[in-house]
C-alpha cells in the first residue's frame, strides 16, 4: 500500500469541497502558513519519549537515529528492496502508532489511493494519535515538475480536506523552507510582496499535522 494502495470511491464532491474551504478561512493565502525550515523539523516536535512512530514511504530510514534519540520506537514501511523495513506495505504494519508520518508521499498516488492510504494510516494510529503528511509545494514553480512520478497535485487546502475525509481533524499546516541566510533575507524580506503579488511561492513542501479524535 506504501506503493500505490487500492484506491477507494472519493466523497461527493460538495463534501471535499465544503471541506477545502473551512480550511481555506483559516489559511486564506499559502503565505498565511507558518513557514518552518525543514519538514523534519515539524516531525520532530511531534515525537517524544515512550511513543511507537511509524514512517511511512521511508526510504533509507535516515529519520530512525533522531526518533530514537528522542526517546521513541522508530518502525517504517516502505516497498523499496534497497533498505530494510519492517514492512513492504503499509497494509501489513501493525499498530497501534502515536505518530505516523509520510514526507513526499501522497502526491505518487491518485486522489482514491491517496484517500485510502489516510484511512488506513488512521486505523494504525491510537485515539489522539497524529499524522504529518508532507507534500511539494505546487504554487512554487518546478516544485510539482520535478518527478515524473508525481501524479496528484495537492494544495494545502486539497491536502487538508483529504485528511479531514479520512476520519482526522487537522490541527495545522505549514511550509516548509530551507535556504542560506542570503536568500532567505532576499525571498521573504525584499521580494515577499513580489511573491504575494503574483501568487508564486518558494518554498519546498507543505506539511499538514492532523489528528485522530479520541474515542467518546
């Protein structure tokens, strides 16, 4: 499922798209997202001792040794032969999970599949359990374009919704934006109204943080 999972029926329309905009009131414009330097930094914050954390789509498992310094169980899947995983697929992982997270993931698979790798991330997860999906930023030009596996574009919003459908209540989202002190000071200082102006980001990804509501 970590590849491409078996996609479901989406939702009636309206209801994706009533989702899109309650999201879209909270964070009209992409530049209202808090900006963080790194997507892993995101993950980090959200990892603390005693917790099982599952990644999902981790390739060479480099987040294991900082999950595991900060005190958590680290598991991953992913169908790569290249790297060990204690799963192939998503579909046979085994939780429950306090967190599971999936950076630039989602946009591989059609908006069905993608539907269906959030529910089944939410069956992993415990009440109150968290997912963080990261994505390519698509208002930043060459972000979408650069993989010719890419296949659906979500904006935050789309990304949001899609989240919500599946059973979670989003909490926040972000971009996320790596870059010397030189450019950072160029893009967001100097030319930021250059970007709000034309519509053009700069950032690499957007990360959306969710939540698995607590059993009543």
């Amino acid at each position: 499922m970590t590849g491409h999972p078996a996609g479901e029926p989406l939702p009636a329309w309206s209801s994706l798209h009533a989702r899109r905009r309650a999201l879209e009131k909270r964070w009209p414009s992409v530049f209202d997202l808090p900006l963080a330097r790194r997507a892993s930094d995101l993950v980090l914050a959200e990892v603390g001792p005693g917790m099982r954390v599952l990644e999902a789509g981790a390739g060479d498992r480099r987040f294991r040794e900082r999950v595991e310094a900060a005190g958590a169980s680290y598991a991953s899947a992913d169908p790569d032969p290249a790297h060990p995983h204690e799963w192939r697929d998503i579909g046979e992982a085994v939780g429950p999970f306090d967190l599971l997270f999936a950076l630039e993931l989602v946009e591989h698979f059609t908006p069905e599949e993608a539907l269906a790798f959030l529910r089944r991330a939410g069956d992993l997860l415990r009440p109150g359990g968290r997912i963080l999906v990261g994505t390519p930023d698509v208002f930043t030009p060459g972000r979408w374009h650069r993989d010719a596996g890419h296949r659906t574009p979500f904006s935050p919003w789309e990304l949001g919704g899609f989240i919500e459908e599946a059973g979670f209540r989003v909490l926040s989202l972000h971009r996320a934006w790596n870059a010397p002190l030189g450019e950072r000071i160029l893009r967001r200082v100097l030319l930021g109204w250059v970007h709000r102006l034309t519509g053009a980001d700069y950032a690499h990804s957007v990360v959306a943080i969710a939540e698995r509501p607590a059993a009543p």
